[in-house]
C-alpha cells in the first residue's frame, strides 16, 4: 500500500478532514508524517471524528487545543492493530468513554450493542472506511474485468 506519493495533505483529502486535523494526528503520534501509508487515511479519519466527540457531562473548551484522550489513544490503536488484516467491509468500532469495541458481523455488533445498551457510544464504520482507499477502489473496479475473462 505504500505505491502512491502520501503527504499530509493528502491523507488529509482522502479522509475527507482538514489539512489541520492530519497534521495535529502526526503531532500526536497517531500516525507518522516521515513515513506515511495509505492506512493511515482511516487512522486520521477516525482521529477526525474521536476530536469532536463530547461525552454528555464532558466539558471540552473549544477554544484549548485538547491532547489525546486515554479512550481515544485505545481507540486509535485498537484501529491500527485491526488494519489490514482483522478488517472486513463490515467491521467497526463501537466507541465509548473507556474504550471501543471492534466488531465484525451481526453476532459482534449484537453483543456491543447489549452492552452499551445504557451508556452513550459512537460506531466508526471502519471497514467502510477501508474499503473506500484509492487501492481499494482500484481493485473493485478491475474485479468486474477480471470475473469476464
């Protein structure tokens, strides 16, 4: 997955986030901006969205830049530890104020859901996420080629 050119800013586009929100990602450890991957487009997408996530209760000034969060750095590399090999189309996190979740298929996502029946959480779609990689795409466009011939 390293074939294409990364920069910050391009992970950035692809993750649909603002060149800012990938650069505080590198600032924080969350990805390496010396050596920049095509994963690292989720990494950052999700670090994106774990940055606005107020917790009911929770008081976040806007105005303060906020360092990463314990259940957030558990996120993250729960995430990083699952890409590629433990991500399916359907996997996701289920995110919550201790940590997260990753769930594959209806049986896990029942479980999580059970489980956060009474406390607030976020679902990541992360292999969605995977999924929609410039690679990826690639190479669900040319699987229709290949299946003709």
């Amino acid at each position: 997955m390293r074939s294409e050119n990364w920069s910050l800013r391009k992970i950035a586009s692809e993750a649909g986030v603002l060149p800012k929100v990938a650069r505080d990602a590198a600032a924080e450890g969350v990805i390496d901006a010396a050596v920049l991957v095509e994963t690292d487009v989720v990494l950052v997408r999700l670090y994106g969205a774990l940055k606005r996530l107020v917790w009911p209760e929770e008081r976040r000034p806007a105005n303060q830049d906020q360092a990463l969060r314990v259940w957030e750095a558990i996120t993250v590399e729960t995430a990083r530890a699952a890409i590629p090999d433990d991500i399916a189309p359907n996997s996701g996190l289920f995110i919550y104020q201790t940590g997260c979740t990753l769930a594959t298929g209806p049986g896990p996502y029942c479980q999580a859901l059970f489980k956060l029946a009474d406390e607030p959480f976020y679902f990541a779609p992360i292999g969605k996420w995977f999924e929609e990689l410039p690679s990826r795409r690639r190479a669900h466009e040319q699987a229709p080629e290949l299946a003709s011939v």
